[in-house]
C-alpha cells in the first residue's frame, strides 16, 4: 500500500509542477480578460473582481497557544457596471458566508450587494435592493478585505440589508441619503441568537430609517466627514437607534480617523451582553433588552515608501444595560479595546496585491455583575502573515 501511495506521488508530481506555472504572465495595470485576448480589449461599462485573502496565524488566549493555523479569511467576487446611460448595478457575494436563505429578504446571507441604481435627475438617485445600511465612520465604509481586525460594533452589526435608498447631492463636496432597510433579513430567531424575551412580539414592520451626511472640506478634500442617524424597530416596543460619525484626514502619505458609533437598543441585536448567560444558562442564554454600546476607534496610516505602508489602530468599546430585565441589572457590563499593528508591502506597481504582517492585542473585560451571570475576562493575541489581492478579471 506504501509503495502504490509512492508511486501515485511520483506520477503525479509532473502534472502537479506543470500546474503550478502561471496560465499567463503577470501585468498590473490590467485585467485578465485584457491580457489574453488578441487586442487587448474589456468589456466597456462592466467589470468583474475577485477578492482574495489569506493568512497563517499565531492566536494566544491568556498567554497560552491556542492555535496555529493557515486560512483563507476572505474570499468574494463582484460585477458591477453601468447600462442605458443613467442606470448601474453592483453584486457581490462572499464565500466565508452561509447560503441558506433568509425568510424576511428571500435572499441568502452570502450575498452582499443585489442592487440597482438609477441616477433620476443630475442631482437625484434611487437604489433598490440588498445594500449597505448608511452608516457614518470610515473603518465602517472601508473595503473589508483591507481590514485585519474590526471593531465589536461593526463585526456584530447585520449591515446588509435590503430596501431603498435616495441620495441627494447637495454640492460637489457634499451629499445627503435618505435610506429605509429592512433592520433584520430574516425571522426573529435568525436576528436573535437566543430567541424574543417572554412577553415581547415580533416586529410587524421591522425596517430602519437612516439619514446620512458626507461632506468634504478644505481645497484639496483632506478632511472627510461623514455623520448619520438611523432609528428602527427590532420588535414591538423594541426600538432600535444609532447615532454615528467618522471624521478623516487624507493628506498626501497620511490617512488618519476617528471614527465614535453609538447604538440604543430595546433588543441586544449584537448579543454581546446576551452571551453572557449562555455559559450559565442550560436552555442557551436569554436575549437582553433596553443595551447601548458606544466604541471609539482612532487609525493612523503613513504610507512610508510607495511600496511599504504601516498603520496603528486601537478601539475602546462599552456594552451596558441601561434599564434592568430579566437576569439583566442596570449599569456596566463589558470594557472591550484592541490594539493593532500592521507592516504592509506592496511589491507590484498600480496594483492591490499586498503581504502584511499583523499584531492584535485584544482585552474582553468584565464587570462583577457580568461575571455574575457566567461571563469571563478573557486577554487574546493574534500574530499573522498574510497576503491580499483584488483581482481584475474584466
């Protein structure tokens, strides 16, 4: 048997050598249909990527190895074009996602944009479909594949959502949308890990209403701003509100933000606190009302050489119960902050293909009254090394 495993490698390791020569030869600055076809030519008014991203990592909890291991942390591929002069649409789907269907939006959660623009009057558009929630904050809007490690809020924030959404331009610097969501995708259940408090009713009309404001400001648009508001309803007299803001700084080698999100919910829709009371709790935990999180995020960038960037980023993070229920006391739950670090390089001109290495420090603390319910402080660490590509196909 050793012998036939022996000799299956040895005639397969030619196929496997010619498998690993490139089907073409790299060249940045094009896409793949533009590199095998005679002339060079695209398909005018479309295009088609594919986003790639992995890495190997080293993770500590409480200063002891957890684990060390490779893995692919991303991978989607989107079309995106425009069509008939004033219309255009954008799709998107993520690999790393589950494909089940959701109930509410008839549409599986690996599937991110599912939309249509049309651009109504010079300063006037509509868009309809599955699309992101209008939030403000700059990590919040920031391709996810360029970040190695989000805040809780945005990580835990269902941002995809379908609905409509009516964007103004004010000026050329500024720009208001008016947006109504769905505020979850699916049942009740799907939205809540552990299910409606006794007493509580579904939602008949479970939609968000978000007005944003972005505007750029100083000759050569250097500071950035962008602000909304959003209010909802996750379940009958469960309402749901943010309030957040992003304020950037781009300026030749230098991007740097602050971004502050804030969320009031009469349903824990992010189950950082409702957690909490899964360990101690046989039946799985009891989801929590009346919660409000409010995190900080600072990020500075300097893009050192044209082929070397570096970042530091750090975010504060509190969850707390600000009306008692259930097992649930008022006041101060959880103290979240990370800390990261980040080398970046760049080995090919005009082009999104880059290797990294990371450091995150992240610290989950606990108040009495969380520990109370089961909940434990924990301490991570996360070195990893990776790489990151969008790829042009068309």
């Amino acid at each position: 048997m050793k012998h036939s495993i022996a000799l299956l490698l040895l005639l397969a390791a030619p196929l496997l050598a010619r498998a690993q020569e490139p089907l073409i030869n790299p060249e940045e600055g094009r896409t793949l249909l533009e590199r095998v076809t005679p002339d060079g030519k695209a398909i005018p008014g479309a295009s088609m990527n594919w986003q790639f991203y992995t890495s190997a990592g080293l993770y500590l909890t409480d200063g002891r190895l957890d684990e060390a291991a490779f893995k692919i942390n991303q991978v989607r591929w989107e079309v995106l074009g425009t069509f008939a002069g004033n219309f255009s649409y954008h799709f998107r789907q993520s690999f790393n996602k589950t494909s089940n269907p959701y109930a509410l939006d008839n549409l599986s959660s690996s599937i991110e944009y599912a939309f249509v623009r049309w651009d109504l009057l010079p300063r006037f558009a509509l868009t309809a479909g599955k699309q992101i929630m209008q939030l403000g904050g700059y990590e919040y809007w920031v391709e996810a594949i360029k970040i190695r490690e989000f805040s809780d809020f945005n990580n835990y924030l269902s941002c995809y959502q379908t609905g409509l959404t009516g964007t103004v331009t004010l000026s050329p610097t500024q720009q208001l949308n008016l947006q109504v969501l769905n505020s979850r995708n699916g049942s009740s259940s799907d939205a809540f890990l552990h299910g409606l408090p006794a007493g509580v009713q579904r939602a008949k009309v479970p939609l968000m209403a978000t007005a944003n404001w972005e505007g750029f400001f100083l000759p050569d648009r250097a500071l950035n701003l962008r602000y909304s508001l959003s209010l909802g309803q996750a379940a009958q007299g469960r309402n749901l509100f943010y309030l957040t803001a992003g304020n950037v700084w781009k300026r030749g080698p230098l991007v740097a933000y602050v971004d502050l999100m804030y969320s009031r919910e009469g349903l824990d829709s992010k189950g950082l606190v409702s957690d909490l009371t899964a360990a101690a709790d046989e039946e799985g935990g009891v989801t929590a009302q009346h919660v409000s999180y409010l995190t900080t995020i600072a990020n500075v960038d300097y893009r050192v050489h044209p082929q070397w960037n570096v970042y530091v980023k750090g975010a504060y993070e509190t969850a707390r119960v600000y009306r008692a229920n259930g097992p649930y006391e008022a006041g101060l739950y959880r103290r979240t902050w990370n800390a990261q670090a980040s080398v970046e390089f760049y080995p090919l001109k005009n082009s999104e293909l880059f290797l990294f290495l990371h450091y995150l420090y992240r610290h989950r603390g606990l108040t009495q009254r969380a520990r109370a319910l089961g909940g434990e402080a924990i301490s991570q660490q996360r070195v990893s090394l990776g790489l990151v590509y969008t790829i042009p196909v068309f």
